[in-house]
C-alpha cells in the first residue's frame, strides 16, 4: 500500500523541530530511522499530518562516556551500536542484543531512540535499557528533564514522552568492573521481533549474582522486571528463580502462540540465561 | 514543510532532481520517475527485502525511505552495481550456481551479499544465512544463494593474496 498525504519538514536544530512539534500539535510527529514509522504510512495505521525528519539534528548523534555515564544520542543507528568500541566494551549487554534486532538493512536506519520511542513490547533496546536503569532525556520548548527507566515504559507503544516532546538521549550509568550481563531470545526466524527475551545485569557477587535485574520482552504490554526470579537466584539458585518467575509474569495468549508456551519459553531462557552468567551451564 | 519538495541527489553516479511528494518512498520515485525496475517493490513494509538499495554506501529498504530523504544522497540501485562492475563477480557467481530462478528476490539479495562480504570478508554460512534472512525468496531454498556468496568471498580472498604476493614481489625487482 501506499502512504497517505503528508507534509515534511527536515529541521536543521533541536530548538527548530521542538517549534514545529508545539506549532502543529498532534498532527506533527518525529520520524527517526523510520523502519516502524514509514511502514506504518505505508498500511495506513498512521496518518500524521507533518513528519519532523530528526535526521539532520546534530545534537541526537553520538555516543560518549563522562562523569560515569554513557550517553547514546536518540539517532544512533543499531548498526552504530553494533560498531561502537564504547558499546562493546562498557555495555555488553547492549552489543549482545543489537544482532537480535531485525536485519541488517533495517539495523542501518533504524536508531535506539526510535526504538524506546516506540516501546513494542517485544523489541530487545528497550529490555536492555530497563536492565541497565538507563534514563531516558527528554526535552520541550520549556526545558530538558530525565526519566528513570523504571518510569519511562508506561504500556503498549506508551511512553513517558509526552506531545511536542523529543527523546534526546539514553543515559546509562557504567557498569562496574565487576558487572556480568546476559542476553537471549527465542524467535521463529533470526532478525523477527521475539517470541520471549531475557536481558540481565547484575554484578558478580562471591559465587553469586548481586543487584540482579531480570528483565524479560515478549511477555507483557511492556518490558517486564523480574523482581521475584531476581530475588530467589540469591536465595536458591537457578531453579529456584525458575520457579519465582511465574509470580512476575503472566503472558496472554496471542495469534502468534498460547500463553502457557511463552511462560515456559520464559522459564527455559531463564536457566539458559542464568547459567551461562552463573558459569552453571 | 510542504507536501511536495525538489530534491537534488547523485543516483548511479549522476547527479539527478526530482520534485517529490513528501509521502512518496524512495523506491516508488526510482521506479517511476527514473525507470530502475530493478528496484523491486513486494510488501512495502521492510519485511521481504526486494527494495533493498544502497543509500550513502549502507544497504536500505527503499520502501521505507522517504524520497524526500534522499535529498543529497548518493544512491545506488542494481542497475548502477551492475554497470559499475562492481559486483561481477558475485553476479556471476549466483548465475553459475543457479542461485536465481524468477530473480524477483536478486536485486535485493546481492546488495545484502555485497555489504555482508564487505565487512566479512570471509562470513561463516550461518552468518551467510543470518544476513540473508532479512531477503525473502521464494524459490531457491536459499542453498545456492548461500553457495554463491561463500564462493565468491573466496574468490576474492584468494585474488588478494595474489595480488599482496604480486605487491611484495614487485618493490623488491624496482629496488634492483
Ligand atoms: C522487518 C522489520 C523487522 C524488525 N524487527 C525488529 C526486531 O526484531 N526488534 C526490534 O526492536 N525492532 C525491530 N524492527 C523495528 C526497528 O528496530 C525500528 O527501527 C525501531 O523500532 C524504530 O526505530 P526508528 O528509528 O526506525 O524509528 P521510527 O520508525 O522513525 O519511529 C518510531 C516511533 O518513535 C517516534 N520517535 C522516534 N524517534 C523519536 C525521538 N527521538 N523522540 C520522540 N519520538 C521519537 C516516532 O514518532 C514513531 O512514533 C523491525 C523493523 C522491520 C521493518
Ligand atoms: S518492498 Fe521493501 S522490504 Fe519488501
Ligand atoms: S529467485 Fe524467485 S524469489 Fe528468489
């Protein structure tokens, strides 16, 4: 199908896309990689009135460690993040789950600001920024503010973004140097969204895991932190947080499959997961 | 910030204009406008990879670009490779090993291939099979197109090992 009427803008700075965002309303919308947003114009699930390219905005590029925190500019690609040193060596589990995410044509327009901005709750960028407690910063024609992770995932598709505001940047505190992460998913085909996903990170703690966030994708309207499952690694180890999860998440039956399947699904991964983090497997 | 806009970009090599519509995508623009039907157009939804074109020397889903984008854009489709001669050899080789049958998924398939071989220049199969996943074909079964571009990335290793040999050969005779 073809896209609906549409008019465009390519501003040149942050401060012009945040005037035409406040200008036009609700018909205006951010286009970033477009890898979500353009196929839904071309299905016709979307019918914006003004796209705002944010393509051309220097101040969304980059990524850079200071202060204890590395900052990921909103239209870094996937597939910077995949070449990005930075990445593969502070944040792991960032490097790991990029491969996952669609294939490579996709990867080199599709951005981690348009991912978190859409917030499916599949996708693999938005597990991972909950399991490293990322903030997410957000700016306005008034000012600049900062969303925990915790509070930045509000839904299906919904988010802490509110209308004529643009997610500028991830922030991400650095790991420490005994930091451990895990990442996996089971999906049909390599590259599909998953059917279940796991992001961990924790920090080595003696033999065990300590600070242990749990987060699985596939599962729920949104990113889901396994609080239960976390707790009880420390208590009595792997199977017994295979058997806490089922008090953090109850998937509902889909098109794609039940969901007693992606329950156990999520108790595979979990074991998969924790064991290879744990030296158990 | 208009429904329509001239746009000005370097398209095989030759700098074009086009006037677009804003809700136009790149690939509907390259067809109709300037006739490269190598472009092939199947979901327009970024799932079958038909469309897939080189954009600023990354492969894209020219279904999901906006023409509009390709505003100072260098852009190359099947048609430009193919001139260029820059993919010959990995032309030649789904030829010879039969990794074509209605040829509907190749255009797409070989600008994938050359950008995997690209960046590895020497990709394990299930890499291979990884970075062809994203291109839909309905009638190889894959296998040969796998085979095509595993033999090519050897091919060319081995050309570069000739011509290093060739190199390190030759100073030493202009020395004398
Ligand atoms: C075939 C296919 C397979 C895919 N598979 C996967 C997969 O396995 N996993 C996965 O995670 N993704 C997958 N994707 C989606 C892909 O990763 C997208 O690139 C990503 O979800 C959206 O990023 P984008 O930059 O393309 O955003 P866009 O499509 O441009 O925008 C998405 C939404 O976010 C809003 N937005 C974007 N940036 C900002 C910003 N800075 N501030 C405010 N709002 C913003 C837009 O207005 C829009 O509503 C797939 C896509 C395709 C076509
Ligand atoms: S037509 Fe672009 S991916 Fe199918
Ligand atoms: S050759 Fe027919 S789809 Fe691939």
């Amino acid at each position: 199908m073809k896209a609906p009427d549409v008019a465009y803008a390519r501003p040149r700075t942050l401060d012009e896309a945040l005037a035409l965002l406040a200008e036009h309303g609700e018909a205006a919308q951010p286009l970033a990689g477009g890898q979500s947003l353009v196929t839904s114009l071309n299905m016709r699930l979307a019918a914006p009135g003004l796209l705002v390219d944010l393509n051309g905005l220097p101040e969304l590029t980059g990524i850079a460690e200071a202060g204890g925190v590395i900052r990921i500019g909103a239209m870094t690609r996937h597939r910077d993040l995949a070449a990005s040193p930075l990445v593969a060596e502070r944040l792991p589990l960032i490097a790991a789950a990029v491969p996952h995410i669609a294939h490579p044509a996709i990867r080199n327009r599709g951005t981690i600001g348009g991912s978190v901005a859409l917030a499916d709750p599949a996708a693999e960028l938005p597990a991972c920024c909950l399991a490293l407690r990322a903030s997410f910063v957000i700016r306005g024609l008034t000012g600049e503010r900062r969303v925990a992770a915790d509070d930045f995932f509000l839904g299906l598709f919904e988010t802490a973004i509110g209308p004529g505001e643009i997610l500028v940047a991830i922030e991400i505190p650095v790991p420490g140097a005994d930091a451990v992460s895990g990442f996996d998913e089971l999906a049909r085909r390599h590259g599909d969204y998953a059917l279940v996903g796991l992001a961990a990170q924790g920090r080595r703690d003696g033999v065990g895991l300590g600070d242990l966030r749990l987060v699985f994708f596939g599962v729920g309207d949104r990113p889901v932190l396994a609080g239960n499952a976390a707790a009880a690694v420390a208590a009595g180890g792997v199977k017994a947080a295979q058997d806490a999860l089922a008090a953090d998440i109850d998937p509902a039956d889909d098109v794609a499959v039940r969901g007693a399947t992606r329950r156990h699904l999520a108790r595979v991964l979990l074991g998969r997961v924790l064991g290879r983090m744990t030296g158990e497997a | 910030m208009e429904n329509e806009q001239r746009i000005g970009f370097t398209l095989n090599g030759e700098r074009v204009r086009a006037r677009v519509a804003a809700r136009q995508h790149l690939g509907d623009l390259l067809r109709l406008e300037f006739g490269l039907t190598g472009v092939h157009l199947g979901c327009e939804h970024g799932v079958c990879g038909a469309c897939t074109i080189r954009v600023d020397g990354r492969a894209v889903r020219a279904c999901l670009m906006l023409a509009v984008q390709a505003d100072g854009a260098a852009v190359e489709t099947i048609e430009g490779l193919t001139e260029s001669g820059e993919i010959a050899d990995l032309q030649d080789a789904f030829h010879r090993r039969n990794a074509l049958q209605c040829g509907y998924c190749t255009p797409g398939m070989l600008v994938t291939a050359a950008e995997l071989l690209a960046e590895t220049p020497r990709p394990s199969r299930e890499a291979i099979r990884e970075a062809v996943g994203g291109n839909y074909c309905r009638c190889t079964g894959y296998h040969a197109i796998v085979d095509a571009i595993a033999a090519t990335a050897e091919t060319r290793i081995a050309a570069t090992a000739e011509a290093r040999v060739a190199a390190s050969v030759e100073p030493a005779e202009a020395g004398r």
